[in-house]
C-alpha cells in the first residue's frame, strides 16, 4: 500500500494516459508475483502494461477507486495503528497460532476484500484495501473482518486437511467456524456483523434453516462445488434464499458446538469426531426449525 499511495499522490493531476503507465511501472513493477496469475481483478497485470484491453481494465479502476480512496486511507491508518494488536490479540486467544503463509495488504482492483488463496506461486492471506472500502466502509469494526481472516490463516496451520478436503460439510465448517471466533473476540459484536454482509442476513436467512440445514445433509459429502457454493456467494444465490446463506447456517452449527467447547478446542476438531459433530448438529437444527 505505500507504494500505491505513492503513485497515487504524485500522479493525481496527470492526464489519465500517464497515470495508467504509472501504475504498471511503480506499482505493478514492485510486486510481480502479486499481479500475475489473475491473483489480482481475475486477471494478471504482469508484464501485460503495453495490451490495451489491459490498460483499459487499469484506466477504469482508477476513475472508479477515486470516490473510495478517502475510506482506503482511513483502513491503511486503521492497520499502521493497530494490526499488530489484532495479532496479538488473536495469538492470546490461540497460542499455538504460527502461520507460515504471508499477509498481504494490497489494491485489488475490487477483485477481493479478504481471504488466504493456497494456489498459484503467491500464496498468502490477501486483504484488498479498495475492496473492503467499497463493500465494508471505514466505520466498520476491521477487528472483526481480520479476526475472520485469521482464523482462516490459523486453522489452515494447523488442520489443513480440512481445507483441503473441499467438501461440503467441510467448506460450511470452516466458514460457519470462522464468523463464530471473530464474534466470540469482539466482545458487543452483533451476528450480523459477524456475518459481514448482507445487513441484516440472520434475520433473513432464520427463517430457511430448516432447509439451508436440510441442503447440506442431503450431500454432506459432495466434492462438486455447484451443489454448495452458491450457499456462499453474493452473486449466485439459489432462488428463495437470501445471499450468503451458508455462512449463517455454518456459524449456528459452530454455535451449537461451541456450547460445550472453547474456541481452541473448537479449532482442534477434526476426522470422524468433527464430521459427526457437524452432521449432528445439522440434523438438529433442521428437526427444530
């Protein structure tokens, strides 16, 4: 981000032409591996500055990232000041947290607001500053988004098999497991606020439980992403169901199991005990619903 700030600044009053080149000099230049491979915006910068489709994609960014970059300052002060904090505080709660995998705070060109990417040659847990702007603001509590992020650096040290299993109870496990912690360690945080987006999900999403619960018990085990994902995603929603849905259902499973258990031990499940525990509390929650 400094560097971004830094072209920012001393390329504002340049024709747009200048601007676009600027970027893939400085910034682009700078960081090779993070802009190629379509890690950044699905689509890879490096090396590609003289193709004009390219150069169009950057020159639209920067006219659309100007009315966030006031809130993109605001969340750089907000990690300068307190980040190291937000680690500190996490590795309290989770005192065996010793990630291998890099953070990265970056410009994404709205591509992503927050999670670890394991492929390609770059991997790490990314923050995209534009992003988390445009959807989150800067009045949003960030501990809360990092502590999600997190978790996920965490659990994938030290559980990596169950990120690596990519099946459904797993992919709902890990992300219901996620939004509990990150409300659990910000004591006053509301559900929704831990399910981030959007506003008002628990609200929405209560009333299709019985169903939402019902959907991952009929394939618990499916490796194909089209029979879940869509529980996951703001932009493939199945039809009835509010956006995002899965990430509620997940976290009133980790709910559920969590009534008996502490974060760490939580975090600590895994193989047959944790996928009878999952499947266990989904065949609850769709009996009561």
């Amino acid at each position: 981000m400094p560097t971004f700030w830094k072209f920012w600044d001393s390329t504002i009053q340049q024709p747009n032409d200048v601007r676009v080149q600027a970027f893939f000099n400085t910034v682009v230049a700078a960081y090779p591996d993070l802009f190629h491979h379509g890690l950044i915006a699905s689509g890879a910068l490096t090396d590609l500055g003289s193709v004009p489709e390219v150069q169009e994609r950057v020159s639209k960014y920067l006219h659309d990232v100007k009315p966030y970059i006031p809130t993109m300052r605001d969340i750089t002060i907000n990690i300068h000041k307190n980040f190291s904090r937000y680690v500190n505080d996490f590795s309290r709660t989770f005192a065996d947290y010793a990630p291998t995998t890099p953070v990265y705070f970056t410009v994404s060109l709205f591509g992503f607001a927050a999670g670890m990417n394991l492929s390609g040659e770059t991997p790490g847990l990314y923050f995209g500053i534009d992003e988390l702007a445009r959807i989150h603001g800067s009045n949003d509590n960030l501990k809360v988004i990092f502590d999600h992020e997190l978790f996920h650096q965490y659990h994938h040290q030290i559980a990596p098999e169950i990120s690596a299993n990519e099946v459904a109870w797993a992919y709902m496990w890990e992300e219901g497991l996620a939004t509990y912690v990150s409300r659990q360690m910000s004591p006053g945080c509301t559900i929704d606020q831990a399910l981030m987006i959007p506003s008002r999900l628990s609200e929405l999403a209560k009333p299709h439980l019985r169903e939402l619960a019902q959907r991952l018990l009929d394939e618990p085990d499916s490796t194909d992403p089209t029979t879940y994902l869509d529980l996951f995603s703001t932009d493939k929603t199945p039809a009835g169901l509010p956006a995002r849905s899965g990430y509620y259902l997940g976290f009133r499973v980790a709910e559920m199991l969590g009534a008996t258990r502490s974060l760490t031990e939580l975090a600590h499940l895994r193989g047959p005990e944790l996928k009878h525990a999952v499947l266990e509390a989904l065949t609850e929650l769709r009996n009561r619903s």
